[in-house]
C-alpha cells in the first residue's frame, strides 16, 4: 500500500524566545515491510541544526528555535510504501541489546492493578502470540478509549488505575505486563491511516513484542489487531519518553498552545 502523509506540528509560545532547541522523531524507519519513498521536513521559527540514528535506530533531527520566536511550525511530507507482514517485523536491530527492553520504566513499572490484569488474561493453547492477543484485549476491556483523562507522564499503573486513556496508555499497559511475564517489549509511534477520516489531530501508538522464532510482533491495542499495512512505523523505545515525536527545551518563555494537524491516505499509483 503507498500511503502520502503530511504532518504538521505547530507551537505558540506565551513569550518570545530567547533560546530553544527541539529533537525530532519525525522522520519514519526503513524496515521490514515499509519502504520509505520520500520525505521532506520544513521548517518555521526554527533551523535544523543535525541529524543522526539514536540507540533504537529513530532518525533524530535537532532543530534550534531562532531567538525571539513566538511560534514554531514543523511540517513533515512524504509517501511509505507498505506490506502486509501480520505485524510482524522479525530481527533484533538497533544499539540497546534486547534484554534492555525486559527493564521497567518509570511510566511502565506494574503496580497491583498491572498484575491482577495479568492474573486473568487467559494462556492460549496456540502459543505466545495467542496469549499477548489475550493480553491485548484484557487491557481494552479495563481499560476505555478515552480522551483527557490521562497526559503523557501517566505511568501504566495508574491509567488501569483512572480505567480510562489513549493508545499510549494502552501501550504502556501492554509494555508493564509483557516484561512482567519476561517477554521484551517496546513502544512504537507513528501513523495510521483511518478508514472513517483522512484528517487527524494526533499521531498514533501501540506496542510490540519480541517472540521465539518470529522477532518484534506488533499489538495495536487500542484497535485489538496487529499492525497492517496502514499502518506507518516511525520511532520506537522503551516507552513514549525513547519514542516521542517532539521533545526539546526551551528559555524565555512557556509553550501556550500546540496543534497537530495530520492527513494520512492511500495513494494510486497513477498519481
């Protein structure tokens, strides 16, 4: 599947800026199943300074806010050629071995909740996968799809704990549980292309898992099914902290709004 995606992040400061540097994961991998065909990032209020491959093999990029700035605009714009793989994206690769990914994070340590949710999820007779599928939809059913009840600093526990969140959350959830039963795991952002929509106001995330004999198998969570070609992969880590699409420091004044717009569809050939 060719899939055109445009993804625009803009921040507006309460004050100028005196200095600001921001780090980029805005640029999607080359791995198995997905074919980067082109990509372009522009910039507003900010010039890129470098880029490079972090411990997890995310293409970073360092932007430095021009001083007296009162907005930032960051527009990402390309095509990713895509392939159904079940989800699954084999091999180890990238600087951390893969016991690194067996560690709690803050935001993916287990608490009461996190191990009384995995006390009931159900051991397939089919295997691993079976059972993280299990895991998946344990986490879906206590846990609502819901908007505003969680931020990006809430940890795992306590979004079982509230019932309610994101995609985030529900990677993380899956993320606590899977290293509780000393299966690897790791977070994934990037982009999905929606069937009801082609305009969106955020980016999406899910998990995956490292099995026997298949590698790194993803689990969207949040939609209770592996990744298919819709889906784009563009960082991954150890939670969102090692994945997030924006992250940066800036002096002089506080970031008063920020606004995603984001357009992802399938694309022709012929066009």
């Amino acid at each position: 599947m060719r899939l055109s995606i445009r993804h625009t992040t803009r921040y507006r400061f309460a004050d100028s800026v005196s200095h600001g540097v921001q780090r980029l994961r805005l640029t999607p991998k080359e791995t198995q199943g997905q074919t980067i065909l082109d990509w372009s990032m522009f910039y507003e209020g900010a010039q890129e300074q470098l880029s490079y491959d972090d411990q997890n093999f995310n293409h970073v990029t360092l932007i430095a806010v021009e001083e007296g700035a009162r907005e930032v605009v960051v527009t990402c714009q390309g095509h990713v050629q895509t392939e159904d793989n079940a989800g699954v994206i084999g091999q180890h690769a990238g600087h951390l071995p893969l016991w690194a990914f067996l560690g709690y994070t803050p935001l993916t340590k287990p608490g009461p909740k996190i191990k009384a949710l995995i006390a009931k999820v159900e051991r397939s007779a089919d295997g691993m996968v079976g059972t993280l599928h299990n895991l998946s939809a344990a986490i879906r059913e206590s846990v609502e799809y819901g908007v505003g009840t969680t931020g990006v600093n809430t940890t795992a526990e306590e979004a079982v704990v509230c019932g309610s969140g994101v995609c985030q959350d529900h990677a993380h959830i899956f993320i606590a549980a899977a290293r509780s039963l000393d299966i690897p795991a790791r977070y994934v952002s990037g982009y999905l292309m929606m069937n009801d929509r082609i305009e969106q106001d955020a980016t999406h995330a899910w998990a995956e898992a490292h099995v026997q004999g298949l590698g790194w198998v993803g689990f969207d969570i949040s939609n209770g099914i592996s990744p298919d070609p819709r889906y784009v992969r563009v960082a991954t880590g150890r939670d969102y902290a090692d994945a997030a699409p924006v992250t940066g420091i800036s002096f002089g004044a506080l970031t008063e709004d920020l606004q995603v717009d984001l357009s992802v569809e399938q694309q022709t050939v012929e066009q």
